[in-house]
C-alpha cells in the first residue's frame, strides 16, 4: 500500500509539472470573422494563448499557411511563437504538389494532420493516394483502419530542406517489405 501510494504521487507530481510547462490557452468567441496575426479567422470559436496571441483557428477563407496554401474551412494551429505547427484540412486539397488528406467523417477537426517545421516548410502529410516521392514507392492514407489500424503510419514525413524522410511502402524497395516504413538517412 506504501509503494503504491508513493507510486500515485510520483505519477500526480509529473502530471502536474508537464501541465505546468504547457502553455496555457484561453477560447475566444469571434463575433464575426476576425483576422489574427494575418489569419482570416471565421466567426466563431478561436483559442488564443494567454499573451493573446494565436494558438488555433478555422480559416474563413483560402489562405497561406506556411509555405503551402490551404483552403477555406481549415483549422490552423501556431506554436507558442507564432510559427506554423499544423493544419487539419477541410477537404482534401493540393499541399506543395502533393494531394493531401482533409475532412472526415465529422468534419476538418477530425481528419488527418498535415504538419509543418516552425519556418513553414512541409513537415508531413498524410497522402490521398498511393506516391512515388523521390524514386521511392509511398502509401497513401487510403489505406485505413483495415490494414493500418488508428493512423497506423501512413503518412509522408519530409526532412526540412524537402527531401524525403520516411514513408510506408507500396512495394519491395531498398531491401525493404511492402508496409514497412523505409526511413532515409538525411
């Protein structure tokens, strides 16, 4: 009973020290579309840090985020210091060159993550369909929770200066099984 209460404190003491060093962040009701720091804003809900600054946002209309474009409807989340961190797209949409995945069964706040490197650059994406990207063969996130359950991995990752970093494969390649994620060395 004494270790496990000891046990219980350990656990509730980190709990409380990573909530601590979290930022905190406050919701906001827009009463009309609202540009923050540059981002069209739609009516509505927006969640700003507690220096006031953007945390997240649906987009009310076809806006840069990053590097990339991304349509009306997105939610769109910033870092602490107002650097990009990702976007939740409202429908599937052309991210970079690549046909990224948006939307979901409830709407852009439940769909896949395309996420972005603090300077803008395309950090990963979760792809409409199977791709070859750099010579090597991609699966795409169509995919789903019959063979890859609960986001099992099918998304594209990129290192910051574009080049590929990791993805699931379509096929045997580089001595690796169809499925398996080939990782390249930067």
């Amino acid at each position: 009973m004494k270790n496990t209460v000891l046990f219980f404190l350990i656990v509730l003491k980190a709990f409380t020290s990573c909530a601590q060093s979290l930022p905190k962040t406050m919701r906001r009701t827009l009463a009309q579309d609202t540009a923050i720091q540059g981002y069209p804003c739609t009516k509505g809900y927006a969640w700003l840090y507690r220096d006031g600054s953007l945390n997240r946002c649906t987009v009310a209309r076809e806006t840069a985020f990053g590097e990339a474009q991304i349509p009306a409807g997105s939610i769109i989340e910033l870092l602490p210091n107002g650097t990009t961190h990702y976007v939740l797209l409202a429908h599937n949409a052309n991210v970079l060159g690549y046909s990224a995945m948006g939307g979901g069964v409830l709407g852009p706040g439940e769909g896949a993550v395309t996420s972005f490197y603090p300077d803008g650059k395309l950090r990963s994406v979760y792809l409409v369909g199977d791709r070859t990207i750099h010579g090597v063969p991609c699966r795409g996130a169509q995919w789903g929770i019959l063979t890859d359950p609960v986001n099992g991995g099918n998304y594209v990752e990129f290192y910051e200066d574009g080049r590929l970093r990791s993805c699931k494969l379509t096929q045997d390649d580089g001595g690796q099984k169809s499925g398996q994620r080939l990782i390249l060395p930067h």
